[in-house]
C-alpha cells in the first residue's frame, strides 16, 4: 500500500499536468498531442497549450503543494488533525486586505493588500501564542480561531459596502480562483525550500507528536523545530494566498489522506502530500474550466464540494 | 553517576523540595516515594535536564547538567513521562523507534557509535555497534509488543500505551533511566515485569529511578529509596535502612477519612 501510494503520486503528477494541458473550452485531438509537445503544434496551439495551459497548470500545482505543505506542518505543529493552512487567520487577514484595495483602488494591487493584511494577521496570532520563547499550541489555535472570526466580521462589512459591479470579483476570490493565475518562479522556489526544510525538520515533528517535554528529552531543539515549521507554514501559505486567493480543504484534506496510505512519519508524509496537493488542485482547476466550458466554475466551490464528503468519509474512519 | 547539590524546585511560588543533596551511582535502582503533588514528577524532570532548578545543580557525570547539549543528554538520560498527547497516528513500532532519535540524530545510518553490547535488552551487530531495527524489535519483545508492532499507537489500551512508552526508554538506551509512575495502567503481571525490567537494567549497570507508590514494590525491586516528606524534610539511603514501619507512617499519615452524607433512610414518595 505504503510503495503503491508513493508510485501513483509520481505517476499521478505529469499526467495531472498533461491532462491540464489537453483539456479545456478548445478541444485538442490526441493525435495532435505529440506535435505540440515537441514543439511542432500551430501558432493557435502553442498559444493555448503552452502560454495558457500550462502556465495555469503549474500555478495550480504549485499553490496545492503549497497549501498541502502548510497543512501538514500545522497539523504537527499544533497536534491538531483539524488544523489547516488558514488557522493562523492568515486568509481572513489577506482577504480583508485583498478586498479593501479592491473597495478603494489608491493605486495599491490586491496582491499587496492580501500580503500586508496577512502579514499584520500573522503577526498578531503569533504574538499572542508566544510564551516563553515557546508557542502554546492552546493558545495559537484559540488566538486565530477568535482572528478569522473578525476578519470573517470585516470581510462582511466590506462586501456590504461594495458596489454591484464589483461584488463578482469580490466573491470570486474569496471563494478562490485561479483564472488569473500564471506560473511563478518565486512560488515554486519557495514550495522547494520550504520542503527540504520541512524534511530536514521531520525527525523533530515526528517526537513533537509526543509533547515538547518529550521531545526535549529525546534530544529536540523544540522551540528551533517549531519556529521553523511555522515560519515555512505561514510563507507558503501566504505565497499560495497571494496567487489564488483563498482555496479551501487542501491543506486540511491531503495530509489525512496521505497518512490513510501508510505514511506517517513526516519525511514522508510531507513531501507525499506536497505531490497530494498539486495533483489535487492541478485535477479540480482544470474540471472547473472545463466541465462547463467556456463558462468557468469557481474552483474553491468545487474543491469544497469534493472536500466535504472526503472529509467527512476520514472522520468515520477515526476510530 | 547522577548527583544533586543543594537542589531546590518551585512552583507558583510553592516550594516543592529545598536543598537535596542526592548521588546515585552505576547500579543502582532507586525508589522515588511521597505523597501527591509532593514534586516527584518536577524532581525527575528536573534531573532530565528538562527544567530548570529554582537552586543548585544536577551534576550528570561530575559536569552540570544544563551545559550538556540537547542530543548528549538525550543519550545519556532517558525520561518516561506521566502524561502525552492521545493523538500519535504511528505504528507502536513508530513510537519505539522514536526512542533512538538520539542516537541516529549525530550518528546516521541507523547506527548508535559509542554504544557498546550489554546483556540483558541491548542488541548488537557483529562489529558492537547497535542497529536500530534490532533496538526496536528487542525493547518491543522486552514488553510483549512483538505482535502488536504495526498496530496503531492511537488503537491501543492504556495498559498496551504505557508499554509502549516504556519500550521507547529501553530503545534509547541511556545509562541513566528516570522512570516517572511506570506501572500506571498495567496489570499485576506487567508490573512484575516492568519492574523485573528496572532491576535487570540496574544491575546492568545502569542508574534506574522509579517513582513509585508502591512501597512493598520499591522494597522487594530497588536497592535505594528517596522519600519526600515534604519541601525540607526527605530521608534517603539503602532500601532496607530507609523504608521502615516508622518512616511509611510519617510518609503517608492515616488521617480519619470523610465520606459524603449517607442516603435518606426512607426513599422520598415524591420520586
């Protein structure tokens, strides 16, 4: 099972991308694949397959492995199965900063906003579950659970202030979107720096499931460990943020599901569902754009659609 | 082997021990008694180097046990603790195994340099050095866990976790095992052999201390005791010096016990 899982996410991940790339509003025969991707497709494929498509196809990839990552670094850190990439209140900080630039446009993009508002979010959380050079997982939960309710307030009151014509974009990237997404160099470099850290700090996750007191007495560096994976937890989640607004259920459903196939042990379980969370959003972005093409679904709604019942298929499995 | 000097613990500006001066050798197995929340547990954590003393030193080896780097010290104190998270998603194989995290941490490739062959629980390759996979399999049948390896740690009873746990201190083969409440949740056969295990450990060489409540169990297993009477008052030394009628009265007084009110002798009509 543990070997079978490993072969269909390797697998499973260029052929996500090459499904990517073949599926969409313009049909692409098969017999007109192998050109294309040898560099031998017309002008109009090229442009559709390689500048669109694929572009596209990794920014999803990349966003899901990134939020795939986070969710698993959370749940360790946190010793939460619930936690997820957005405990911290970083998407309602981004969504709040996200949408006041949309509200009132001073020549600030919406991708400044969403940075500064998850930033400040961030910050604030994590100052108050700081105590004593350690973070008390107690507190972190309850400090952001109480920041994403009053971001939730905020977000209200700011969409209640919108006009008509702009609610529509408002909305699309609550509900996360990746239609304007292009690859980017940055996102994918820290999605790899981010994972061989994580990796080199999987030993410590690993005893932190024990308790700090614990892990301390097998030899952990508990507090260099914890700020560690928060920091790579907090970056790519904000990196992911920042390219698709804000995308459910990823970074809470992957992780489980990875571990159902064995891998508990986080030098696995990380990596694995970084690959997990790529195919995952790579395989919902290209459905949302294609199932009703040329029309194009919000693929946090869809993701969420497949979510739920995941989710709640894993909780009946828990004992 | 392990030395305190004029060690003091508080807690929320409530002393809990005042200058103990303590040695315990290579060897032996010593008896940790008081009453509850007489400091036991924050005594054996603050041995571990985990916590630091309100006064004194612990001294591990002559050297002063807060200068020791995190892993070095993992290597030579192994700590069982009373309580841990309920959510481990591992195997009890997974569980054990972390026990050898600090002898892989600086040494790699599952090889623990330094660690030579004792009788008894340890394992060992030709060359002397200790494989991890054969740590593991060895404290796991130490502790009957052998058929219970790829379970999952979350599935198992309280009894089979503290085994577990257990079984984790044996694979980290540290030279000196603080043991904090071990035979909590074990059955009567368990406990023999949890504590068959501490004397065989001891007299390996080790240093073992167990806190326990179990006086005819400290007598009949451990070679020393230490009994906490209260923040100042402790008596320690040889097993059958130290644990007497007299010393086990002052220890745990009987005072007159209280029960609730007594049910009304005629049930009330009204129900």
């Amino acid at each position: 099972m543990k070997r079978l899982a490993i072969a269909g996410l390797l697998i499973g991940a260029p052929a996500c991308l090459m499904l990517a790339l073949f599926s969409g509003s313009v049909a692409i025969s098969p017999d007109r694949w192998w050109p294309i991707l040898s560099g031998h497709g017309s002008p109009l494929e090229n442009e559709i397959v390689w500048t669109l498509r694929a572009s596209r196809a990794l920014a999803a990839f990349t966003v899901g492995g990134l939020l795939a990552l986070s969710g698993g670094l959370m749940q360790a850190l946190l010793r939460n199965p619930l936690a997820d990439p957005y405990l911290l209140g970083l998407s309602g900080g981004a969504a709040v900063g996200s949408l006041a630039c949309m509200l009132w446009p001073l020549g600030t993009p919406p991708a400044v906003g969403a940075t500064i508002g998850a930033a400040l979010s961030a910050t604030v959380v994590v100052s108050i579950a700081h105590r004593r050079l350690a973070l008390d997982p107690y507190r972190l939960l309850l400090a952001g659970v109480a920041m994403a309710s009053g971001t939730a307030a905020v977000v209200s009151l700011l969409l209640a202030l919108a006009a008509p014509g702009q609610l529509r974009g408002m909305l699309f990237w609550l509900m996360g979107d990746l239609s304007a997404s292009v690859a980017s160099p940055l996102a994918a470099l820290v999605l790899v720096a981010a994972g061989v850290v994580s990796v080199f700090l999987a030993r410590g996750l690993d005893a932190l499931a024990l308790g700090p007191l614990k892990a301390a007495s097998l030899g952990i560096a508990v507090q260099r460990t914890q700020w560690l994976a928060l920091a790579c937890a907090v970056i790519a989640t904000a990196c992911a943020v920042l390219i698709a607004g804000t995308l459910g259920f990823v970074g809470l459903v992957v992780p489980h599901l990875v571990r159902l196939s064995g891998h508990h042990l986080h030098r696995q379980l990380l990596p694995l569902s970084i690959l997990a969370g790529g195919i995952l959003l790579t395989l919902a972005d290209t459905a949302a754009r294609s199932m009703l093409a040329p029309a194009e679904l919000p693929v946090g709604a869809l993701l969420a659609l497949l979510g739920v019942p995941v989710l709640l298929a894993l909780v009946l499995r828990l004992r | 082997m392990l030395q305190t000097r004029a060690l003091s613990i508080r807690v929320a500006n409530r002393t809990l021990v005042a200058g103990l001066d303590w040695s315990m050798a290579a060897g032996q197995c010593w008896a940790l008694l008081g009453r509850n929340g007489s400091g036991k547990t924050l005594l054996l954590q603050t041995l571990a180097g985990l916590r630091p003393a309100a006064a004194g030193d612990v001294l591990l080896t002559g050297r002063a046990i807060q200068h020791w780097p995190a892993i070095e010290r993992a290597r030579a104190v192994a700590l069982l603790t009373q309580v841990e998270p309920v959510d481990y998603w591992g195997s009890v194989a997974d569980h054990v195994a972390l026990g050898c995290l600090p002898q892989t941490e600086a040494g790699g490739r599952g090889a623990t340099p330094g660690a030579r062959r004792t009788p008894g629980f340890s394992g060992a390759s030709d060359d002397g050095l200790l494989r991890r996979p054969e740590v593991v399999a060895r404290a796991l049948r130490c502790l009957h866990l052998g058929a219970l390896a790829g379970r999952p740690w979350h599935g198992l009873s309280g009894g089979e976790r503290q085994r577990t746990r257990i079984a984790q201190c044996l694979a980290q083969q540290a030279l000196v095992q603080l043991w904090d409440e071990p035979l909590n949740h074990l059955d009567p056969a368990y406990q023999q052999l949890t504590l068959d295990l501490a004397q065989r450990m001891a007299a390996e060489g080790r240093t073992v201390v167990l806190s326990v409540h179990d006086p005819a169990a400290a007598r009949r297993y451990c070679t020393h005791a230490l009994l906490l009477y209260d923040s100042k008052h402790f008596t320690l030394g040889p097993v059958a010096e130290v644990l007497d009628e007299t010393s086990l009265r002052n220890l745990y007084p009987l005072d007159p016990p209280e029960f609730p009110d007594p049910p009304p002798a005629t049930p009330n009509p009204a129900l």
